[in-house]
C-alpha cells in the first residue's frame, strides 16, 4: 500500500461524506466497490472518522428520529442492520427514541393517513373478516406487534 493511494482514498471518503452521512460499512463498501484497497479503505475509514464525520452511533440516532413517527421500531432496527449498524448501538439508540413513545398511537395515526379518515369511522367493518385480516397482514408486515395493534385498534372498536 503506498502513500498516493491512502491520500487518494481519504480524499475520496470526504468527497462521499459531502453527499450524505454514511456508516462505516456503507462508505468501506463504497470505496472498495471503487477499487480501493482495503487497507486503504480502512485507513481512510478511520481518518474521517479522527475528525467527527462519520459515526455510526450519531447516524442511527438521526436515521430512527426523522422516520419513527412513520416506521416501526423492529422495521428501524431492521434497516439499520442492513446498513452495518452495530446490534448493540441500535437497541441502546432506539430504547432511548422509543423511551415515552406509545406504539399504538403510532398505529392509530397511521391508520388515520392509509385509510384516510377518522378512526373510528375509516376502519372496515367488523363482520369484514377479509378485510381485518388484510389490515393485520399489512400492520405486522409493517412491523408492528399484533399486541400493539390490538391495543391500537381496541380504542376505537
């Protein structure tokens, strides 16, 4: 590995950390994926990360916090692993987001937007098994608990 090409890959990791914030897996993958060396990568991976600009923990934190309110907490976990977040910074970054949050108010707000209208009055009706089972395939797919889900649909039923 020489010199010319670890000042390469640093240059390259600040030119892709302009764009969006990445994790440390997202911006290894793409600087290999751009035929770096991995040793490289790796040095340039820890360069950027000497000044602040990448940190998996403060992305996972911002990632949950703009799309809780539209996406359940086993869907974020999900997304975040697939982007390389560690497990462990995950459930202590999303404990805390989802400390006072009441997962059947989300539900209930979602439900409100997809079927739009009020709860009660939007929901199908009971004698529609078809339809609530459609409704629960869609809300547990979504990642929601069929615990919270109940609950959720409990307050207007």
């Amino acid at each position: 590995m020489n010199e010319d090409e670890i000042k390469k890959a640093r240059l390259r990791a600040l030119a892709i950390l302009t764009d969006r914030d990445k994790t440390e897996k997202e911006l290894l993958d793409k600087l290999k994926k751009e035929g770096f060396d991995p040793e490289a990568a790796l040095d340039a991976l820890e360069y950027v990360k000497g000044y602040g600009y990448i940190d998996d923990e403060r992305y996972a934190r911002a990632f949950a916090s703009y799309r809780m309110e539209k996406k359940s907490r086993r869907q974020l976990e999900y997304e975040l692993l697939k982007r390389g977040i560690d497990k462990e910074v995950i459930r202590e970054v999303l404990s805390s987001l989802y400390e006072d949050v009441d997962e059947s108010a989300l539900i209930a707000a979602y439900l409100e937007k997809k079927l739009g209208g009020t709860l009660p009055g939007c929901l199908p009706d009971r004698s529609d098994e078809k339809a609530w089972a459609k409704l629960y395939r869609h809300l547990t797919g979504r990642g929601y608990t069929m615990e919270n889900i109940k609950r959720a649909i409990s307050h207007f039923t």
